[in-house]
C-alpha cells in the first residue's frame, strides 16, 4: 500500500537523504529532537552528518555539530570521502563543528550537577552561525560518567526541552542498549521521532536497514527499509512508497529482435512493462538484454544495465561477437553499466544501490542480468523483486530481467518470480541428430496477443535472427535436422518436377501425333471430297454434252422430213 502523500500540519525540515523524507513523508519534525539510534559500525554519525551537510548545501539552513567522541578533524577526514568540503563550510559559516572532551576520571557528581556549562557553548555555537540543525554525537558519552539515574534522566529531559526551547531541528544519536532501543532507556520517550537504524549480518552478508520506531504528530513508513553508504552518501529505499496507482501506456517499444517483436500482438513490449528472459546456460540471455539495451539507446534514450556475472568490458567485448557495438551508447551517455558481484551486498543492498542509480540516471530502460544470481529464500528475492518492480512501473521505465533456469519442470521459485512480470519470454535448447540447437516461445505477454509457435533462433554476425518455424512429420525441427529435411523436399519436389516435366514432353509428343494423323484424314478427306466434286462437275458436263447431242439430233431429223 502506498504512503499517503497528502500534506500534513506538522512543519517538516527535509533531510535531503534520498528517499528518507519519502517514508517519512517530508523529513524530520522541525524544531524538535530526533533520536537517531543503533550499535556501532550503522552510520548513526554520518546520518547526522549528512542532515547538516544537505541543510548547509541544499536548503540554506546553517548547523551545528556537537561531536563528544570524535574531533573535528577525524569527523571532517571521515566525511571528505563522501565528496563533502567541510572546511569550506565552515569557513562559509554555514557549518560548527565542536568537541565536547568528557573525561569521567574528572567528572565528579554532586546533587547540584546541571548542563548549564554545555547549553552556554552550544547556545554560542547556534548563534554564531544563525543554526537551524543542531546534532549531538553521541548522548552516551556525554553522560558516561555518571551512575546516578536520577539526575541522569533529569538532565536528559532538560537536554531535550532546552533544544525545543531554541527552536533548532535536532538529531541527537545514541548507542543501542541490551533489549532496548538505547542504553538509558529514556531517550526514546523524550524524543518526537525515533529511527532505529541495524546493520545486520546474515550468511556472512552485511544488510543496512532502517526503520521510524515513533514520529509524533505525523504519518510515516512503518516498515525495515534497506539503506546504503557508500562514496555517494546515503540511499534510503522506500519499499512500500510505491503501489498500484502506476500509469500504464499502450505504446510499444522494440526489444531489439526484429523477430520477437513479430510474434508479440502489439509490436514490441509495453513501454513501462516487466520481462523476464529465462534460459538454459548458453541461450544467450545477456544478448537478448544487450539488444533491448542497444535498441533503446538507437532511439536516444537512456538505458541502465546491471550486469551480476561480467565486468563492463567483458560485456561489451562478448557482445561484438553478435554485431552488437555499446561503445558508442556509453561515449554518448546514452549507456550506464553497473556491475557487482552478488556476494558483494545483499539483496535488499544491491536494490538500494539499484534504485539510487536509477533514478540518479533517470533511464527510460533497465536491463538486469540475472536475477538467478541472487542467492536466498525465496519470498525474500520475490518481495525485493516486487519492490524494485513498483518504483521501475511507477516512473514509466520499462525493465528487462533475465534469469537462469535448471533443465526439467519450473520450480516454485520460478513460478513466483514469474507472475511478477508483465511478459515471459522463455528461451529454451533443443538437442536432436547429435546436435544442440535454440529454441524460443512466448509464455505470456499481458494485454496483447502473442505468437504460440516455438521459433528457432540463430546468433548471427548481426545479433539474434529468428527463422521461420518448419514443421516435419514429427514436429517443430531445427537444425541439420531441418536442412537434411528441406534437402530432401527440395530433391522430392525437382522428382516431381522431373516427373512432371516428362508426362508433358510424352503428352506434347501424343499431341503433336494424333495432330498429324487428324491432318493426313482431314487431308484424305479432302483429297476425296475433291474427286467427288470432279466426277459432280463431269457428269454435269456428260448430261449437258448429251443434250446438245438430242437436239442436234433432233434438227437433223426436222430436216429430213
């Protein structure tokens, strides 16, 4: 469920850690003690730190560092590695740095016993800076040398109430006591917010998480939420400030496979959409992934790759061998390749590190590669895949994953990673006549039509190329299988051909025979019709000749009587 966003009446100072102020919906309470707790080593000082440093930068509002374990310069050595000039701030007045030095061999207790000496010094530090943020680092050692509760709790509650009285948004750190949140027991009542922060070691892998114990008067994340430190500073991921409100997009976008987008109803996937590319060792995943990369960059967009098993320079060479040149994408900042080993964090630390990038990048495409190489149970890895999928989904980027599957039946594991994605595209080996070959099919594609065949696919010179399905007497074949088939129908068609080709050449030859022999009757006939007309035109003439003959005749006889 998504956190409520809606504006609240409490006055909020951000604290301008990336994605902290979002779980608790603006910063930290303005003007108000904050008690930032936790054992050692997980970053309780460089969390205050950083709420100073971003005030002083960002926000223009100047701070104070009360420091009673570190000196100033151990506190700003530890700091420059993180890119931050505290020299410079200070000398700028928009930054104090003091330590307090409390030695308990000199500290004597006395019922009289007061902090009146350490609101004098950080009352002048404030006002010799105009401060807005107060930090006091830690509350233990200034009260380490005391055994007396009484008086301790005393001054704790007149600490906490004098901070409020100077109107300062302060964050005050503590060290994590046996069974509750702090050593006295008491900072965590007298504070209006409460983070706890852990750093937690599980089969040998370290996780930073966080969490809001308390915040009065104010809406907040409830959850463990990881956070990261390194030489960027300090990533918060809000795990549930994403939810289903996304917006969803009909447009598609190429997968960079001619082929596949073919056998998908839309042309493409959903611009915004999950897939996941699951495979056998060898089916050539990571190409599928660096296609969907390369495509994305050819339009001009962003694209951020996250590769789990090969260097940047691994990836880009091994992809040349398909025609596939990244290079250029990196020259032109199109490009960003991120690459870790899996062991190096754990999951819920490579997501942070994962949504820090992303939306420092601000990519229109990720490309993560596998996400079988996180090790773990796995509800974990499907509750982390959900998290990183919600805020992909929620600023419109479209994410390819791929995954390693074992030969046989999908496991469970791959059933529940599945149904996180909008789009399955399983690539698969197909051994026959002594030979391995690939195969590829769409498993799902949500919100369109999609191909049912099972296509062959080949890596060529110019990347993946799908060939038309062949269907043999025994099925779907590939391969020599499926030449030495084209071969022999091409040899039984040129048969038939032949064969075709002959009866035609006999018929022309029958045709040309029974011609000549209807041309030798018609002729005879012809020959016989014209004798007859001859014997007609010499009987005519026999009859006419006869007549002349009776009539000469009969003159003469005329004559003689």
């Amino acid at each position: 469920m998504a956190l409520d966003s809606a504006p609240h009446s409490l006055p909020k100072t951000p604290s301008g850690i990336e994605g902290f102020d979002d779980i608790t919906l603006g910063g930290l309470p303005q003007g108000r003690p904050t008690l930032v707790c936790g054992a050692a080593g997980c970053g309780k000082t460089l969390f205050a730190m950083t709420f100073l440093v971003n005030g002083a930068v960002r926000f223009d509002e100047p701070g104070v560092f009360m420091s009673f374990e570190e000196r100033a310069e151990d506190l700003t050595a530890n700091v420059a590695s993180l890119g931050v000039d505290v020299p410079a701030l200070v000398a700028a007045r928009k930054l104090a740095i003091d330590h307090v030095r409390v030695e308990r061999s000199e500290i004597e207790e006395n019922g009289e016993y007061d902090l009146e000496g350490l609101f004098v010094r950080l009352g002048y530090a404030i006002k010799s800076v105009g401060a807005k943020r107060v930090v006091l680092d830690t509350v233990e050692a200034l009260f380490s040398g005391f055994t007396d509760t009484g008086i301790l709790r005393a001054e704790l509650r007149r600490l906490f109430g004098w901070l409020k009285d100077q109107g300062v948004t302060a964050v005050i750190t503590g060290e994590r006591g046996e069974g509750q949140l702090t050593r006295q027991g008491l900072e965590e009542y007298v504070s209006d917010c409460v983070i706890l922060l852990d750093n937690r070691v599980e089969e040998q892998i370290t996780t930073r998480r966080l969490r809001i114990v308390k915040y009065r008067g104010s809406s907040h994340g409830t959850n463990e939420y990881p956070f990261l430190i390194d030489e960027q500073g300090i990533s918060v991921v809000p795990i549930t400030s994403a939810g289903l409100a996304h917006k969803t997009s009909d447009e598609p976008v190429s997968s960079g496979v001619p082929g596949l987008d073919a056998m998908l109803g839309a042309g493409g996937f959903y611009r915004g959409s999950s897939v996941l590319v699951t495979g056998g060792s060898g089916t050539g995943k990571t190409i599928f992934g660096a296609q969907f990369a390369s495509a994305t960059c050819r339009r001009g967009e962003r694209c951020l790759l996250f590769t789990f098993e090969e260097s940047p320079s691994q990836l880009i060479r091994n992809v040349r061998s398909v025609g596939l040149d990244l290079r250029p994408h990196l020259d032109a900042g199109l490009l960003r390749i991120e690459s870790a080993r899996p062991s190096l964090f754990g999951f819920e630390m490579h997501l942070a590190r994962m949504v820090r990038d992303v939306r420092r990048f601000r990519p229109t495409a990720v490309v993560i590669d596998p996400i079988s190489a996180f090790h773990g149970p796995s509800s974990e890895i499907q509750a982390a895949l959900l998290r990183l999928i919600d805020i992909l989904k929620e600023d419109g980027i479209t994410a390819l994953f791929t995954g390693l599957t074992a030969s046989g039946p999908m496991t469970d594991a791959d059933h529940m990673v599945s149904s996180l994605m909008d789009a399955w595209i399983s690539l698969r080996c197909i051994e026959e006549t002594g030979e391995r070959n690939r195969g590829l099919y769409v498993l799902k594609a949500r919100g369109m039509g999609h191909s049912n065949q099972i296509r062959e696919y080949r890596l060529t010179g110019q990347g993946v190329v799908l060939i038309e399905p062949y269907l043999g007497s025994g099925g779907v074949m590939t391969g020599s299988a499926r030449l030495a088939e084209e071969a022999r129908e091409r040899a039984e068609t040129m048969r038939r051909q032949r064969a075709t080709e002959q009866r035609r050449r006999d018929f022309e030859r029958k045709r040309l025979s029974t011609e000549r022999q209807v041309a030798e009757l018609r002729a005879a006939l012809d020959a016989e019709a014209a004798e007859l007309e001859r014997l007609d035109e010499q009987a005519t003439s026999w009859e006419q000749s006869l007549e002349q003959d009776r009539d000469a005749m009969a003159v003469i006889r005329g004559a003689a009587e």
